[in-house]
C-alpha cells in the first residue's frame, strides 16, 4: 500500500534500503524429471495383472517410467508421492456399489483434484459403445481406447497426450516464475514480511464472505501475489528512498500497476487477476490512480484486495509507525470511507467479517495442513496447494 493511499498521515523517515540476495528459482519435480532423464512417468492402474503386463510390454521400449496400481486407491496413494504425466486406466476397476464403473469414478475424483487434474487420462475397456465412450469422456477421461488394442496406435496415442502434458506444463511453469518475481518483489522489504500470504487469505476470506464464486476467489488469491508484482520495474532509488517521493518520483511509483497488468497479460490464465493488478489503488471518488475510476466503475476484486492491503498495512508494525490495533485500524478504513476514498457498503462488510470471533484463525486456516474432505474444505486444499507450488517448490 503506498502511504498517501490512507489518511494516516505518512511519516518522514527513512525507508529500510537493504536489497535482500533473490531467491533462487526451482522447476517443479515433474519437470525436472522430464528434462534430465528424457522420461515421463505413467501410471497404470488396472486391476487385472495381465493387463498391466500388456501395456507395460507394450511400452518397454519407450522412454518412460512406469508405475502400477491395482485399484484406485492405491493409485491415490501413488498420485499423492509421486509426480506422475500420464495415467492409463481400465474402465472396469471394481468400486463399491457400481463395479462397472469404477474407472470413470476414478476419472472423476482425479480431475476434482487440484493437484492431479491436469494429468491426462487415457481409458482402455473392451466394451463397445458409443454410450460408453461418451461416459468416460464426461467422466474426465482424455482418450479412450476400444481393445484389443494394438500396440502402434497405443505408443502413438500416449506420445500425443504426453506432448501436450508437456505444453501444459511449460504454461504452468511460466506462470509460477511470475509468482516467483511477484515473491522476489515482497522479500527485497524485510519489512513487509509475509504480506503476500496476509493479503491472499484476507481478500478471500472477505470474498467468500460476499458470496463470489470459487473463480473469483482463485483470483483474489492470485492477486494477493501478484498485486504488486510491477514494482519489479521500479528502481530500488525511488522503491527505497529515504524520505517523501517527489512528484516525478510518485509518477513512477504509480506506474507499477500498469507495468504489472503488461508483465501478467501474456498468460492467458492470469487474465482475471489484471483488473486487481492495475486498479486496486483506484479511489471511490475517482481520484486515484491509474485510471482515475470511480465508484462501481472500479472492478469488485480490485475493491476487495485494495481494503484487504489497507487493513494488513494499518495493523503490521513499520520502521515509521507501530501496528494499530484492528478496531483503530477498522476506525480508520471508516474515516476513509466518510471521505469518499472507499467503497462504503464493502467497507461494512470488511468490518462485521473482522469482527467475527476466531476471524484471524479462521483467515490463518487458509493455510493449514489439513483437509476435512468437505467441498469447503477442497477449496481451501486447492488454494493451498496452489500457495505450496509458488511458495516452496519455487523459493527455496
């Protein structure tokens, strides 16, 4: 948050200069996997020995890395220790209740995992039918092959979904390197501490109080990284000056929401995340910046994350003021919002959900281990694995 943004009044001290050494930058597991060894790992899973013979014979002479399963939750078991690129299952893995259709089951637990659903599946059955075929591409399945199957269509068929695994993958690593800069941009301030992690589980838990969907709050948490990710571009001169910015000087400060919005357009993905990027330091009265936006012309996310960096700055201890406490921090967001600079009935919101019982721990859950298998729950394991890829397969 830049100090002029609140009506605290800004200090004339002297900003902390040191440049933290950036952090080193790791490719995930599965990728390196591919690069060094020249092997992608696939996962059968059939319940029947002599099938995963067959297609282990089938591709013994290409270069990959096979594991089996009997059934699928062995395969979960698998899914959850190892990186995997490629699964291979047979539609007619017994499950409880409904023994024919344990693979498509199986299919559609896999891709409501955050973690596993960009895995490409390919389902192998005998049986024939147009009806099943469509089941098991609805279930999630990606190919599907009629057997007997024959060797030369299954080797082809698998290089294919493994190329474009491979494409997937290099998206996803160009977007995680995005995460990574945003993280380099937080840690060259020893000061602002985990303020990237604060502001995701604020902005979402304020989100899911306002009742948006679970898009919306992927992006609020994505843009909790990724917000002020432009001030990469910003000289550490006029990023760490000692004293007030002058006017040309806040003309270049100002200009990281713009220079964010460019960094992130190029992924397609991060589209929902630019309105947070560029305008979440406009004013409900239209005088801030960049575009000078007023009221609901200012997007909601943009709304939502901009009182969310208020309220963390207020009540987080600063070389040049201490930490308020959250009701002098609410009083102050109040005031804001009596001069025109806030969304008034957002602001309302933000301060009933704050003051809830247990708010700070249930914010802090965002991040906790564990998992109660609730749909509530999925959602909270979706954005923590998502916290997990950027945080510490990235930066070590």
């Amino acid at each position: 948050m830049d100090p002029h943004d609140s009506a605290v009044p800004p200090v004339d001290v002297e900003a902390p200069a040191a440049t933290p050494e950036a952090p080193r930058l790791f490719l995930p597991a599965s990728a390196l996997v591919s690069e060094t060894l020249g092997r992608a790992t696939i996962l059968l899973v059939d319940s029947v020995d002599i099938n995963r013979q067959l297609i282990k014979g089938i591709l013994k002479a290409g270069p990959y890395r096979l594991l089996d399963a009997r059934n699928p939750v062995d395969a979960f078991h698998i899914l959850q220790r190892e990186p995997v690129d490629l699964i291979i299952a047979d539609m007619m893995m017994p499950a409880q209740g409904h023994p024919m259709y344990g693979g498509f089951e199986f299919c559609r637990q896999v891709k409501a995992n955050r973690r596993t659903r960009l895995i490409p599946i390919l389902i192998l059955t005998s049986v024939q039918g147009i009806d099943n075929e469509v089941a098991g591409l609805e279930s999630g399945a990606d190919e599907f092959l009629i057997k007997p199957l024959q060797p030369a269509v299954v080797r082809t068929r698998i290089r294919t979904m493994l190329r474009n695994k491979r494409t997937i993958d290099s998206l996803e690593e160009a977007e995680t390197i995005l995460f990574a800069l945003a993280q380099t941009v937080e840690q060259r301030d020893k000061e602002t501490g985990n303020h990237c992690q604060r502001l995701a589980a604020l902005s979402v838990a304020l989100g899911t109080a306002l009742g948006l969907p679970e898009e919306d709050l992927v992006a609020l948490y994505r843009g909790g990284f990724l917000h002020d990710i432009g001030k990469i571009a910003i000289p550490d001169a006029i990023l760490f000056k000692r004293g007030v910015l002058t006017e040309a000087e806040w003309t270049i400060m100002r200009s990281h929401t713009w220079k964010g919005e460019e960094i992130c357009r190029r992924m397609r993905s991060l589209s929902p995340v630019l309105p947070v990027i560029r305008n979440h330091h406009e004013k409900w009265d239209g005088t801030g910046y960049p575009d000078g936006l007023g009221g609901e012309q200012i997007p909601l996310l943009a709304r939502i994350l901009q009182l969310a960096d208020i309220y963390d700055a207020l009540t987080s201890r600063r070389s040049y003021k201490s930490a308020f406490a959250p009701e002098e921090a609410m009083k102050i967001l109040g005031k804001e919002s009596e001069m025109g600079w806030r969304d008034p009935e957002l602001v309302s919101v933000f301060v009933e959900m704050v003051r809830q019982p247990n708010f700070v721990a249930r914010s802090a859950a965002l991040f906790a281990p564990e998992d109660d298998g609730s749909e509530e729950g999925m959602e909270l394991q979706s954005m923590r694995d998502s916290l997990a890829r950027m945080s510490r397969e990235v930066l070590k």
